[in-house]
C-alpha cells in the first residue's frame, strides 16, 4: 500500500513538473513589432529635452534629468537555467557609461532575480552617495555589494508608515507604495520567502532570490528642491489597500504625468492598473514586464502571451486611454 501512495505520489510530481515545464516553454511569443509600431512611445521634443526615459526591458527603467539619474530594477542580463550565476551582461554593452555614471539612486520592488540580478556590476558606475531603496529582506540579500562601498542602503519595512526618500541634491524622491506580488500559476506563487540575516555573498540559484515584500514608487523629479517638474508612478504590482490609500492622499495634491504599468498578465493586473490610472490621472500610460525574459535578448524579442499585448494596446487606445510600450533598451524624451 505504502509503495502504491508512493508510486502515486511520484506520477503526480512529475505531471506537475511536465505541466510547469510546458507553461514555461510556451511562456513567450515571438512579438511582430510592425503589428506594435502604432503603439510605440514617442518622444516629446517640445520640453527642451530635460528628461529622458530608457526602457531596459522587463521592470527596468533609467529615468535622466539634467545629469542625474535613478534607476529602477536593475536587470537586463536575462540568464538561462544552464547559466544562470554565471552570464551577466555587462552594463557598458547596453547602455551609454555617461548615463550609467549619472544614477544616484536605486529603487528595487522586490528580490526576485528579474529585478535585481545585475545590480553588481551597476555598483561599478553608481555616484558615491548613491541611494539603493529596497524592501529589508532585499537588502540583506544583496548585502554584498555595499562591502567597501559609500552606498546609502535604505531597507523598507512593509508594515511601517512610508516617507519620501530623497536623492543627494534632491533631484529625485520616491515614496514607496506597498504592492502586491500576482502568482505565477494558478495560485501559486513562487520564490515567495525573505531574508532575516545580512547573506556574505550574491546568492547563485534563481530560487534563492526571495520576493521580500513588493513595492511600487512614486517618483517626483524636482527643481530646486521643491517645485515638481514630473510625476511618476511605477507599479510593480497591484497595489494593497495602503498602497493605494497613499497614492490617493498624494494624487489629491498633484496628479501624476505618467504611469508606468506592470502588464505581464493582462487578467491580473487590468483591474488595478485602472484603478490606478482614475487616481494618479496620468497623461499617458507605458506598459512594462511584458517581454520573456527568460529569453536572451540576443534572440527574437518575445512578449509574454498572458498580457496578449499587441490586442491590448488596440483595445485601450481605441477607448481613449493613452497607453504605450517601449522595446528594450530604447529611449523617449519626456
């Protein structure tokens, strides 16, 4: 009987892991980027050319103002499950070193490693004073990185009320947004621990990238300290109920200009991201997390087929709503 259950157990097991195995193979489609080319952000030339945006693929964004920087989810290297530890694309291949050498702050949303992979190499080129914000659990999961270095390490505690996080001349200031992370399958989430204990070294398997907590931004761009030139706010997930009570009480004093959305899975997210778009008012919306990025960049760009990405754009812009995308590793003046 004990040998049956077991037996049993094991047909069952390895079902599952044909099932994942397949969703994950059958994860992405190949995007046809004449079918998205009507949808692709454009550049607004009209406002002296101050602030820039690049896209880095998945959740990463680079946003430049003047010469200073804030980068968000530091990921772009996208490793297989072969060479995952070891491929990391160097940061100089894919983006120009003044911009690299411009950032003086860092958001993370979580520890997953499609959000924080490459910040290693990043610390390379970081001001500094350079300011990494990031849920507790993430920051001593990178601990690491901050051995013999000046970085300001600004560990987020889910639970505490939220401030303002300025950057050294308060150029940039984010305020966190609590979030929730959406499951990968079914309702499965996976990689969903923290850590309780600074780690000694970068961990070197995907599974011991922990979620954390997750958490979107708000981000201010500043002149002279106070005055707010842009507003962004950057969704890393859907957000809770304290998540979006803080987006309400700052929206009541100034809308945001635009609203980056986390759009993996349309069905997941579509619900909050409008909920999120009637507080914030943005004028436009840019869609992220949509590409496969378990796929290299050095092979046919794949968007991921549960955000069914190319009828969505149609479908929003065709009901008035503004929203866009960007291909990895491009740029729009804002």
């Amino acid at each position: 009987m004990v040998k049956k259950i077991l037996k049993l157990l094991a047909v069952v097991l390895m079902l599952f892991l044909c099932a994942a195995y397949l969703r994950f193979h059958f994860l992405g489609k190949e995007l046809d980027i004449e079918s998205v080319k009507p949808y692709l952000t454009q550049s607004i030339e009209d406002k002296n050319d101050k602030m820039e945006l690049t896209y880095l693929g998945c959740a990463g964004f680079i946003i430049n103002y003047h010469d200073k920087g804030i980068l968000c989810d530091p990921y772009i290297s996208n490793p297989g499950i072969f060479n995952f530890g070891k491929k990391h694309t160097p940061w100089k291949d894919k983006v120009a070193e003044t911009t690299l050498k411009s950032i003086d702050m860092v958001t993370i949303s979580h520890g997953h490693y499609d959000h924080c992979y490459d910040i290693k190499d990043l610390c390379n080129y970081l001001q500094p004073e350079s300011k990494i914000i990031a849920d507790i659990s993430v920051q001593y999961q990178l601990n690491s990185i901050y051995t013999n270095k000046t970085f300001q390490n600004t560990g987020l505690h889910y639970q505490e009320q939220q401030q303002w996080i300025y950057n050294q001349d308060s150029t940039f200031r984010v305020y966190p947004l609590q979030s929730i992370h959406n499951p990968h399958i079914g309702k499965m989430e996976f990689f969903k621990g923290k850590y309780s204990a600074p780690l000694n070294q970068l961990p070197e398997r995907a599974w011991q990238w922990p979620k954390g907590e997750d958490y979107s931004y708000l981000i201010d761009i500043l002149d002279n300290d106070t005055s707010i030139a842009y507003r962004i706010v950057l969704v890393n997930g859907n957000l809770n109920t304290e998540g979006m009570s803080a987006l309400k009480n700052i929206s009541n004093q100034r809308h945001s200009d635009l609203q980056l959305q986390i759009f993996w899975k349309e069905e997941l997210v579509k619900e909050n991201m409008m909920n999120v778009y009637g507080v914030a008012k943005p004028e436009k919306v840019i869609l992220h997390h949509w590409n496969n990025f378990f796929v290299s960049f050095d092979e046919p760009l794949q968007y991921l087929r549960d955000s069914h990405l190319p009828e969505v754009l149609k479908e929003y812009n065709n009901k008035g709503i503004p929203v866009s995308m960007m291909l990895p590793f491009t740029s729009v003046k804002l």
